[in-house]
C-alpha cells in the first residue's frame, strides 16, 4: 500500500545542478563532496548526481527510521542489475551473501550464520587473534619502514583464514586469496561514480584483474568447498560450520554456490575492513604521543608481559577507545545506500519510490552538532572521565545517555547490522594491545597520508611508518 500524507510531496533542498568544478571531488573524493552538501544545505540534501537523484540524510532520527523502524519499507539493492534485475555494489564479487542478499532469503542467511558469531564463539578465537598478533610484529626489525596498511591486511587476513578456512595465512590457499582479493578496483571503484554502470563493462585494466581475481578465488573456495564435503564437514572453522548447517525450515543443507557466497562475504567482510580500521588507528596514534602513552600505560598495567586473553577486553578501555575513535573519524564502511520500495515520507520530506537514500557514517560522525571539534582525535570522548580528563569537555561526551543512536554507526544498524560487529571489535583491541605491547611507531617523514574513499575507506598510497621496540 502506498503511503498518504495530508500536505502536498516536499522535494528535499539541494542544488538544481552540480558544478563542473565540483565533479572532480565527486568522483574522487565523495565523502568530502557529501560532507559540504550536507554543511551547505543541512541533514536532508537532494543530490542531482549524473542520471539520478541522490537523496542525502544526515539526521540521526530519520537514519535510524530508515535501517530499523520502517527497514521493512526499504531494500539494500541500490543499483540497476540489468533486465529488471537489481544489485548492490558488492554483489559482483559476493553474489547473493549475507551482504548482498535481501528479503525473505536475507532473513534465513542471517538466522542461519548468526550461530557462528555468538559470543562464546567469538571468545574461542581469542588466541588466534593474539597469536597472529604476535607473530605478525615479530618479523618486524626495530628501527625498519613497514607499510602498515600492509601489516594489518596480512594480519586480518591471517585470522579470518584460520577462522573461516581453517588454513594458515603460509599456505598457498592463503596467498591465493591475499593476491587474488578485489579491492577497491575494477567494476567495484566505479559502483557510485556516475556512468559507473558503462565504465564497469569497458575491458580496462582494471577489469581485467577483477574478474581474473573473482575466477580464482572462485577455484580456491569451490575446491576448499569439495575437499570438506568429502572429509565430512566436522570442523570447527566457519566453512566447515556453513556446510554443516541445516535451513530451519527445511532441514535442507546449503549449496556450494550460496556457501561460497557466504565464505567470500564473511572473507572480505571480516578483514578489510578491520584492516583499514587498524592502520587508521597506529595513523592517529603516531600524531598523538600523549593518546599514545595512554595506551602503553593501560597494556602494561593490564597485560604486563602476559599475553591477552578475553577476560582482559573489558579491562581495555583506552585500547578500545582508540579503535572506536578511530572508526568515527575514518569509518572504513564510508555509506550506507538504500532503495525505497514505494513513495515514503521521510521527516518534511518525500522521496520517490526506487530513490537512492545515502547515511554516510563519515558525514555523520563529523557532525559538529553531536561531535565537538569534530577532526580532533580524542579517545577520552568514549571512556568514563578520570583524573586524566580534569577539565576535558570531550571526556565522556560519547556516552552520554540522552544522545541519538545514530549518531555513530560505523557497523550499520537495524536488521542489516554487521553481523560480525563483536568479532571485529574483539580482534582489534586485542591486536592493537598485543602489538603495543611491544612497539611504537614514528610516521615516515617521506609519505602523505590521504583518504581514498571507495567501497572501504584506506589511508593512500599506503601507511608508512618506523617500528621502534619499546625499552
């Protein structure tokens, strides 16, 4: 049924057209663009972006009607998929996974992997995290240049190997899908771009080497897929788990095509974006001693030369402050688009049915109206105030009670929350301790740290810094 409103259809305020001087940052770096149409023209911008309309909403209460209240009323494929057919941007290389899915056939996926991410389990992987941790800073050298960006895509990518393939980042599956994994290029850099659609199809480059990486990793996951049926599927690991899995309803067990789905999302999913998360983290910690020392006291006064557990994660509060300031600050998920289903009021405004709606976490988080001094790196807004804080406005002021929920969402929200949200959250506090344990780091005087903004967010052309051992 379509919805009715007594006053007449209310267009969102934004610009007739967008000015050619303004295209550049738009192609090439759209969170900025956002980020000033949403300072110009306030929290609901209409956006003319080449060949469709944009609708822009940076209010916390109509973001959190849109991924929770009315969700029901809105889907996640936001682009057209060819012969009626609609996609996300990611389901060129995922397919139909939890990600991308949507409907009926999201809804059983999620009840189905939501086992794999309870908490218990997320617990016994605790010593992996700290394993890989530890054995990733080891072949540092003190005083050496490492791309950090780098270190911590080997690291993440180590621990979901292992926890999703049951395989050792060493193996040559392992190497297959570090080599092999689309990021950020091919058909997947232009999804939002205008004309990406066309641009997608060309035989450029890199094309080329997305769907050359997708074929492999394709044969990597199908023959992992294989070896585990016939062995019988009685691991531990979350392949092992997929297959071993039952539809509620059904009883029926997964196909191979909808497990390699669900392996290459919760692949991806499960360690890039934890990746970039990380390295932004040792970026703001390299320009803020003071945030840093804060760190070093709280990982000897809890760890000491011990290694961590799970029990000390809650004990971590400075630890994880960084990472959760770090999110706000450089969120590596940049936007979240979604479809409404049929013409639906949103606050003052109307938005056509198959409109695109973008909540951009990287606007939002930079609001001044719910973070001040938006573009300081302050940890001390998401712990309790001490007497490190005496007189700190910020200390605290993430946590207050009375603020909206969707004023930070780094992980999404509502029915299509990331459902790994804990797992990585766990995997970077205690990754980030068991490093600092051991190390700090000095930026490279020779590098430029930018944000590349595409489907993840990265620190460009890469995160060089010195690996000093602490005395």
């Amino acid at each position: 049924m379509v919805n009715t409103v007594s006053r007449a259809p209310r267009l969102m305020p934004g610009p007739a057209r967008i000015p050619i001087s303004a295209l550049p940052d738009l192609t090439r770096r759209p969170p900025f663009f956002f980020a000033r149409m949403s300072e110009q023209y306030g929290p609901f911008v209409r956006v003319p972006v080449p060949g469709r309309a944009l609708h822009l909403v940076s209010d916390p209460e109509a973001i959190q009607e849109v991924l929770v209240t009315a969700s029901r009323f809105y889907s996640n494929d936001i682009l057209p998929g060819g012969r009626g057919r609609r996609q996300t941007p990611l389901t060129m290389l995922l397919g139909q996974g939890l990600l991308t899915s949507d409907g009926d056939l999201h809804r059983r996926q999620r009840r189905l992997i939501q086992p794999l991410f309870h908490r218990q389990r997320i617990a016994s992987y605790t010593d992996s995290f700290v394993r890989i941790s530890r054995d990733v800073a080891m072949r540092w050298r003190d005083g050496a240049e490492v791309d950090m960006l780098r270190e911590m895509v080997l690291l993440t990518l180590a621990v979901v190997t292992r926890t999703i393939f049951d395989v050792s980042i060493d193996s040559r599956v392992a190497d297959t899908i570090r080599t092999a994994m689309p990021r950020n290029d091919g058909p997947l850099r232009y999804a939002l771009m205008p004309a990406g659609q066309m641009l997608a199809r060309l035989p450029l480059p890199s094309n080329i080497r997305f769907w050359r990486g997708r074929a492999a990793l394709d044969e990597v996951v199908f023959r992992l897929i294989s070896e585990r049926r016939l062995s019988g599927a009685r691991g531990g690991d979350l392949l092992s788990l997929l297959l071993q899995a039952r539809d509620a309803g059904t009883g029926e067990p997964t196909d191979d095509r909808q497990v390699r789905d669900e392996a290459l999302t919760l692949l991806m999913a499960g360690h890039d974006t934890t990746a970039n998360g990380l390295a932004w983290c040792f970026y703001l910690l390299a320009r803020d001693p003071a945030a840093t020392a804060r760190l070093h006291e709280e990982v000897d006064r809890v760890l000491g030369d011990r290694d961590a557990d799970v029990a000390d994660v809650p004990r971590l509060r400075w630890t994880n402050a960084v990472f959760q300031e770090a999110l706000r600050i450089y969120p590596p998920v940049w936007t979240v688009g979604r479809r409404p289903l049929e013409p639906r009021p949103l606050s003052d405004y109307w938005l056509p049915a198959d409109a695109m709606v973008m909540m951009s976490p990287w606007v939002v988080h930079r609001d001044p109206r719910w973070w001040p001094e938006p573009e300081r790196f302050a940890p001390q807004r998401w712990v309790e105030p001490d007497e490190a804080d005496a007189g700190d406005p910020l200390a605290g002021s993430a946590l207050a009670a009375d603020r909206p929920r969707f004023v930070y969402f780094p992980f999404g929200g509502g029915p299509r929350q990331c459902i790994g949200n804990m797992f990585a959250q766990m995997e970077a506090v205690l990754a980030l301790a068991t490093i600092c344990q051991t190390w700090r780091f000095e930026l490279s005087r020779q590098t430029s740290v930018h944000p590349q903004a595409r489907i993840i967010v990265r620190p460009r052309p890469g995160l060089f810094m010195k690996v000093h051992r602490r005395d």
